[in-house]
C-alpha cells in the first residue's frame, strides 16, 4: 500500500523550489459512493530548471500536464507525481479519480442509517489535502485555493470561503486567503444548518438532519459571538477569514479541526443526552480553542511541525483564557487545574516526553505529537509567560507577531522576538528551559520546626534523571490552619525559585501550619510533594477547604502521588470518599470520579479491587438518597452508581433503569444513562445479546451501534472476545471510529483470564497490521490493543523483546508509551498491597 510520509528535509528542500502556488479544483462528487473525480489546475512559481514532486493518492490520475507538455503515466508513483524542468512560472493540470475515506482522513464519507441521507467532511492534518487534489502538502508551501464541485441537488456544501449554488448541483467557491493545504476544507451533504449575523461576520452552524432536534444553537452562538468579540480586542487585529461557520460531522476522527471558516467538531459536542456542566464547559473550551486557532495556526502558521506548540499550546492557553474572561464559565482555571495540568504532568513523565519545541523529522511522527504536552503543558508553560511578562506586555507582543507574520509561516524565533521586543526582556534563555527542554520538575517544602514554629523553610527543586534540568519558577506558598474542622489560608508568600534550594526567610518564625501548599493560586507548572502532615490535614479537614483552585491543586497533587507509587490507591480511594462532598462542581467532581475508578482498577492490587470498588458503589447510593433531584451531580451519581454496582440488589437496580423498574426522581433515563448501563452490565455478564439488540432498537443511529458493538465487546465471554478481535484486525467494511469503540469494550477490569490469551497475538499481529494499514488506523491498534489489562512483568518482558527489533518510530514510541502504563500500575500495585497506608 501507499506510505503517506513527508520528511522534514524533503519539505524544506521543496520549500527553497516551489512557491505561491494557486489552486483551482474541480471536484465531482455525484458518481457513487466509491469515488470522485478530482481536477487540480495549479500555478505556482519555481526556481527555473529544479525538479520537485506534488503528492496525490488515489485508485488512478488519468492525466498529467505540466507547462503544456504531457507527463508520462511512470512520473507517478501512487503517491506524488514527479515534477522535472520546471519553469519561473509553471502550470500543472492533473486529472484523476480520488477515494472516499472511512478513517476520518481525506474526504470522509459517512451514510446515516437511520434515514440513509449521505454526508461528507475533509479533514486534511496534518498533510491529507492530497487524498483529496494535488498539492504540495506541507504547512508552509501557503497558496490560495477556489473550488468548484458538482453535488447531487439537494446537497448543502460548505468550505473555507461562501459558497454559490449555480444550477442543479453545481457549487461554487471564491478564491481563499493564503493557506496551509491543510487547513482546506469541503463539507457536504444533506446537511441542516442555523444562520446569524454578528456584526460583519456571518454566523452558521450544522449538523445532520437526523440531529438537528439536538442542536443548541443559542448556546453556541452565544459562545461564538463572545469569543470574536474578545480575540479581536485581545489581539488587536480583526477575525479575517468573512464567515464562520461550525459544523457537527459524523465519525469525525478528532475533537475538533481550525479550519478557517469552517470549522469542524466531533459530534460528541452535540448532546442527545441531558449533560452536566462540565460537558458545557469543555465545550465551550474546545469552540474558542478552535477560534483561537484562526489567529494562532490560520493567519501565522508554524513552518514545520517542530513548531506544533505555535498552534496548539496557543490554542489552549488563549482557549481558557477566553473562556474565563468572556463567558459564564468563570471557573475554567480551576478545571485547568484540574484536569489539563494533571494531564500533562502525568505525559511529562513517560520516557517518550519530549520538548514543547519537539524534533519532528516527518509527518508520520507529529501523529503522536498532538499529546498533553503540545497542548496541555504548553498552554500552562505560557500562561506562565503571560504572568511573567504582565498581560498588556504579553499581548502587546502577540499583537507584533501576528501582524508581522500575518498570511505566513513562523517558528519560535519570531515569536520570541515579538515578546523581546514587547517586554525589553532576552527570553532565549527561559524559551531554552521551558520551550526546547523535556522533563517535569518536582517541588516540595522544607520546614526547620522549633517549639512549634517555622525556624526555616526552603522549597526543594529535583528533576528526573533522564531530563535534570532545573528551571526558575514564579510561584506562591499557602500556609493552612485548621479551625473549626475546616482549612483557612493564614498566610502566603509568593517568590521566585531558582535552583535546587530557595530559602523562603518570610516564613521564619510562622506558626507551623496544617497544611503547606507549595504553588498555591498555580502560577508554576511543576509536581508538587505533600508532606506527610499535610497529608493528615488532607484526611483530618475532609478537604474542607473554601478555595475551589486550591482544592483542586490538592486532588491533584495527591493523583500524581498515586501514579508514583508514592500513595497507596486504596489510601487515594478512601481519602476521594471521604472528601467529595465539598466538590459541588461538575467540572471538578467528573475527573475526580474517573480518577477513583482508574485507582481500584488500575493501581490497586487486584485483591482489593471488589472491596474498593464497593465502597464506591455504597457511596454513591448513599448521596443519590439525598442529593437533589435533577442535579448535575444526582446525574454524576448515577452513572457512578450504574460502573460500580456488583451487588445482586444493585445491579438489580441499574437493570431497572431499562425496564422502567426504577425511576429515580427528578433524572432523566436518556440515551446516555440507558448504555451506560447496558455496557455496565453487559461487562459483568448481566446483559446479553438481546438486551443489546433491545435498546438497538431504541437507538439504532450510529452512536446506538457504537454503544453496542462496545458492550457487545465488553461481555466476560470468550465468544464475544473473538468476535471483537476479529472486528478490529480484520473486517475492513467497519469504519475507524466503530474499531475505536469496540476496542474500548474490549479491555474490561476482572476479564484478565480472557484477556490474556490476546497478548501474544497482539505482538505477532503488530508490524503486519501497521504495513497493511494507513497510520491512523496502524495507531489505534497499537494504542487501543495493547494488552492494557494484563499488568504483568511478562507483558513487560515481551514489550522489551519487541523493542529489540528495527520499529517505525511512531510504532516504537506507542509501545513504549503503554509500557510505561504497565510498568507504573505494577509499582502502584506493589505499594497498595503493602500493610498500612499514607493517608
């Protein structure tokens, strides 16, 4: 099969010969379900005698004309076209028949079961333009596009500039700006769509028709209006690409894609289910991520994927940002806090960690890079810039670079040198630190005690052994007291931290506190160490702690404790349990949740797994007895209550939820409770295949055939194992988005027998899978295959054997990656099943 891979050095080899391309693209896409025929016309300018090459897949390209003379059929190799005796000014025609995609690459074809109407998106990154047209698929090769595209009639057809409708089926589209090839974009379909007017700037949004009675416009809207308003006053320069349309596509392979003026986001933003809070949140985070990006990726572009972070780490730091400054949502640093540094703290210390200005020598190998620590910890590693500089400063020099770099291509040098310029300041060598070097440092407190006061204190800096770089930290110490049961701020200090020790002489003298909480407000990017009085306080106050942000820092910095095997998951689970309550948002409360899960059944010795996993399940019954009806957390319960349920009575109870046995007041039994619990239940063995089929038939969309084909996976059978392995390695008619979902029911906590017979032929169906597939598909299967269940050293043993052999990189770092999950739950197990505790 066609390798679809481009080198760093053969894209800035291309970039010193071609420029200024101009594509003119006809598309057909009335010609079955298969394929469509693609026309490129494209001027572009050359140095006079090089030869290039422009890239193309597809099943045939029927023609070949560069400057008038016809080239022969052997320039193409099933992938790029080669380009010879090129001119100052150069016209290339290709004709040819291009194939609809069912990975969520290229040109995405998807055909609704529930009223079989047909829709169509692209998505292009990072260099998938050309399974579409021919192109020179790189980010900073930037040409303008105009399309023109044949549809059947009653199609509706969106793409980066406004459509015409020229007759029967006939679209066409204006010239665009100058742009990456892969930020193009063609949606198209039977889709239905809801229209409005800011300012200058027309409003759209899409969906299908089947979901359209889902669609919350007004929200959205809101949203958007806000956040236009608010990056062009931040930025100083207005939104520049006319209209802004978002569209909702089926099987959409990634959260959401910046498409200029026509963005795309996975359906999974659209609710067919009642959600809480914190679904609105995220995505309300991911619509002005997306915004964001217009300025920081659209407008300026990174030159090569080195720079990712340009784009990315932007787009999440300005998303949260804008969320916290122009919406409802005022609390978006504390699920920062929360959940997007956890995360990259968590990323930050496998051993494939890399710099936030990472080494990127081709596109097979940024796949791996759009991670928690291009978005994540980058957008928390400039939040500390900001901080740095001062706002006004910072933006100031957002301003300059944007401007100067407008409709072009930039690296970290220019963006530096918009921040020097702004701030005065030499950044290089914090840029060094921060920007072009791996690693998370851990801080810690330490306090000199006399008779009950702080004789001296001093913050302790470490690194880890692969990455032992030390950097300067901005950043607050909190010093807590109990009174009353509860914890009260007595004091904070805020210092900069340099180097291995930085002595703290305000402390002197201070009453010895409760609680110390280095990087209070979290102003620093860095894991923090609890000491062992603070860990008592933890347990003693019940987390009574009136500041949501330090709360979270806290539920933070104990989960880190856990994945280190430094806190015993059982300790983590009571402590979770004992504290909750005072978690009243959602946007907190959810990965907290999640969190006790992984604890009991990741990193607990599995003898304790029933015992923990129980008293979670009696928790969460005894707050759906007094929480109030309709609430976001009587939701939360519930389907904590519907995963954790073991007990005949219980499991009783979650089974009711289908036969209408059990009506809790004031929640709505929707699609999402009904297969939360179908899954939950299928996964202990108390739903079978008609209980499946049954609620199918309720739901028998494609989000409804996901959600089976995942319990389905998910059954403790062999029968069901068997057919579900063969689903994912086998049957090429099943789309990448329902392999995903039936290898996410395949990995169940308590199936380890079953399981473990697939550990052997995962690795023996390793590189034959990754050469018969295209690298999204190759990636799901290491990733979502890994023996993830099976926490043993033999699985270790084998992932070393394995290593040992001459691997694609981006197949190497996979495996290293879930390697390290294994290797951190056996040291997590190891602790829980010593005698005593932590915490």
């Amino acid at each position: 099969m066609t390798k679809n891979n481009l080198t760093r050095e053969e894209a800035r080899t291309r970039a010193a010969l071609v420029s200024a391309p101009r594509y003119v693209v006809r598309l057909d896409l009335d010609r079955g379900a298969e394929t469509f025929a693609s026309r490129t016309e494209v001027t572009f300018d050359a140095r006079p005698g090089a030869s290039t090459f422009i890239e193309f897949i597809g099943p045939t390209v029927e023609h070949m004309e560069l400057n008038g003379q016809v080239i022969p059929s052997g320039a193409f190799d099933g992938g790029r076209i080669v380009l010879g005796d090129l001119e100052e000014r150069n016209v290339l025609e290709i004709t040819a028949i291009a194939k609809y995609m069912h990975d969520g690459t290229g040109l995405h074809r998807f055909e609704d079961p529930l009223d079989e109407r047909t829709y169509l998106h692209s998505h292009f990154e990072s260099n998938d333009a050309h399974r579409v047209f021919a192109c020179f698929d790189q980010p900073d090769i930037k040409g303008t596009l105009a399309l023109e595209l044949k549809a059947p009639a009653d199609w509706t057809v969106a793409s980066n500039t406004s459509g015409v409708k020229k007759g029967a089926g006939v679209w066409q589209f204006p010239t665009t700006k100058l742009i990456s090839t892969y930020l193009a974009a063609l949606v198209a379909g039977h889709y239905h769509s809801v229209h409005q007017q800011h300012g200058n700037i027309p409003l759209a949004i899409y969906c299908r028709q089947s979901l359209a009675n889902y669609l919350d416009p007004d929200e959205m809207f809101e949203i958007t209006r806000a956040g236009l308003d608010y990056f062009e006053s931040r930025y100083g320069i207005p939104y520049m690409f006319g209209k802004y349309d978002q569209l909702f596509v089926p099987e959409f392979s990634a959260g959401a894609m910046e498409n200029p003026g026509c963005v795309t986001f996975n359906e999974r933003y659209l609710f067919r289910s009642r959600v809480s809070q914190a679904a609105r949140q995220k995505r309300a985070d991911t619509i002005l991520h997306e915004m964001a990006h217009m300025w920081f990726g659209d407008l300026v572009t990174m030159k090569w994927f080195d720079d990712l972070w340009l784009n990315e780490s932007c787009a999440t730091y300005m998303g949260s940002l804008a969320s916290a400054e122009a919406t409802r949502f005022k609390s978006a640093w504390t699920w920062f806090a929360a959940e997007v540094k956890v995360a990259a703290r968590a990323h930050d210390e496998l051993p494939t960690t890399h710099p936030i200005v990472a080494d990127i020598p081709d596109v097979d190998s940024v796949h791996l890079n759009f991670d928690a620590i291009t978005y994540n910890k980058g957008g928390a590693v400039l939040k500390q810039l900001a901080a740095l500089l001062g706002s006004e400063t910072f933006f100031k020099g957002v301003h300059t670079y944007l401007e100067r770099h407008a409709y072009s291509n930039a690296t970290l040098a220019d963006f530096l040198a918009a921040l020097e310029e702004a701030s005065g300041r030499d950044l290089k060598d914090w840029a060094r630190v921060w920007l072009e070097e791996a690693g998370l440092n851990t801080l810690a407190a330490e306090l000199e005690v006399e008779d009950g006061h702080i004789k001296s204190a001093a913050i302790v800096q470490t690194a880890p052994e692969m990455h032992p770089i030390l950097r300067p930290h901005r950043l607050r110490v909190g010093l807590f007291d109990l009174n009353g049961g509860g914890l009260e701020r007595r004091h904070a200090e805020e210092l900069d931290v340099e180097g291995e020790r930085t002595v703290i002489p305000q402390l002197a003298s201070q009453r010895v506190p409760d609680l110390v909480l280095v990087n209070d407000a979290d102003l620093a990017y860095a894991r923090v160490k609890l000491d062992e009085r603070s860990l008592e306080t933890v347990n003693r106050s019940r987390m009574a702690l009136n500041d949501d942000l330090a709360r979270a820092l806290l539920w933070g910095d104990l989960w880190d404790m856990v994945r280190n095997a430094e806190l015993r998951a059982g300790d983590y689970v009571g402590t979770s349990l004992r504290c909750i309550d005072v978690e009243a948002d959602p946007a907190v409360f959810q990965p907290l949740i999640f969190r006790v899960f992984a604890a009991f059944d990741r990193y607990a010795d599995p003898s304790h797994r029933a015992s923990l996993r129980e008293s979670l399940a009696r928790t969460a019954f005894d707050r759906l007895s007094r929480i109030a009806p309709g609430s976001d957390l009587q939701l939360h319960w519930t389907l904590t209550f519907i995963d954790a349920a073991r007990e005949p009575a219980d499991v009783a109870w979650v089974a009711g939820l289908l036969d209408g046995s059990t009506k809790p007041d004031g929640l709505i039994i929707d699609f999402a409770v009904r297969w939360e619990a179908v899954n939950a239940l299928a996964t202990i063995g108390a739903a079978g295949p008609e209980v499946i089929a049954d609620e199918l038939e309720r739901d028998p969309t494609d989000m409804g055939r996901r959600e089976a084909a995942a319990a389905s996976a998910a059954r403790p059978l062999k029968e069901a194992k068997e057919q579900a392995w063969e689903a994912v390695t086998a049957d090429e008619r099943l789309s990448l988005a329902t392999k995903r979902a039936i290898a996410a029911g395949f990995h169940r906590p308590d199936q380890e027998l079953l399981l473990d017979a697939y550990v052997q032929p995962y690795f023996g169906t390793l590189l034959p899978f990754w050469e018969s597939h295209d690298i999204d598909e190759a990636l799901m299967f290491v990733r979502s295959m890994y023996p993830m269940m099976i926490i043993t050293p033999e699985v270790v043993q084998l992932v070393d054997q394995y290593l040992r052999r001459d691997l694609p990189g981006p197949m190497r770092r996979a495996l290293l990656e879930a390697q390290d999950g294994t290797k951190r739950a056996l040291r997590a197990r190891a602790l829980d099943g010593q005698a005593g505790g932590s915490a």
